[in-house]
C-alpha cells in the first residue's frame, strides 16, 4: 500500500470485535479505533459451528475473558485457569471428529474436547453461565426476516435483497 493509504476492517474474535482504521505513514502502520462491532457471515448457513471444536471454543473463550474482565473483576488464579484452558483447547488435534444431531450422549461425553472441559469443572462451573451467556449469540438469517417471530421482523426492510 502507498502511504497515506488506509484500511478499514473488524479485528477480533467473532464475540468482540473493534473497527480499526489502519494507516499506512512512513512505513508504519497507525490505527485509529473505531469503536466496538460484530460482524457476521453473509451466509449465516456457513455460521453453524461444531459446539465441540476446540479452536472456536478457545477463540469464545477468549473474547469472553476479555469481555468479563472489561465488566467484573475476575479472581487471577480463574483467569489464569481460562487462560491455560484455552492453551489446552488449541494444543488438541485438529482431526477431533465432529459431532452431529446422530451423536449419541455417551459419545458426546467421551469427546476430548468435553472431556478437558469436564476435567476443568471445580472452577469453570461457577463462571460456566456467564461464559455460555456471552457466547450465545443468535445470527438472523435473511430468510428469517419474514418471521413474524424473528426479532428482525418489521425492521430494514430496505436491506432484504
């Protein structure tokens, strides 16, 4: 990029994210922060995420911490303990098989991934439902916009395509 050029983009996780303008002035790269934002997929269909995949449940486990630390102070030994299970969670292999609607309880349960996260009960338990409340966002797809039960319902009608 020549100087003086400048980009516009979401950095972050798919929880939180900040809009930065990156500048490129004498080889050096300044950012100006925008601002908080969460972008989505066009297609939400490619949204739907294995529940049990290690490297996105370390990346929500991550902007969660973030997220809980800008709001509640968070005791060190928990945040340290986060921060090793997300190390644990991204040292896993990446050929973890995935589930689906045909796995069956006892399978689920013999999973690696839920198996480091039930070895990490004593302490996540407490913190669990902040952490699954953050990470619980529902994205809207456009087919959804003429639900009457969609929280999109009535509203934008100009950007349904």
């Amino acid at each position: 990029m020549q100087d003086g050029a400048f980009v516009l983009g979401p950095f972050g996780g798919t929880i939180q994210q900040r809009l930065l303008k990156r500048e490129k002035n004498f080889n050096q790269w300044l950012d100006t922060d925008l601002g908080g934002v969460v972008f989505g997929p066009m297609d939400t269909f490619s949204a739907e995420r294995n529940p049990l995949d290690p490297y996105v449940l370390a990346e929500n486990l991550e902007d969660s911490l973030t997220l809980m630390s800008d709001i509640i102070e968070i005791n060190e030994t928990i945040y340290q303990s986060i921060e090793q299970l997300i190390i644990s969670l991204r040292e896993l292999p990446r050929d973890i098989p995935p589930i689906s609607e045909e796995t069956s309880e006892e399978e689920i349960l013999e999973h690696p991934v839920m198996d480091l996260i039930m070895s990490e009960m004593e302490w996540l338990a407490p913190i669990w439902p902040i952490i699954s409340h953050i990470t619980s966002m529902d994205l809207v797809s456009f087919e959804d916009l003429g639900d009457e039960s969609s929280s999109m319902a009535g509203g934008h009608k100009d950007l349904v395509p």
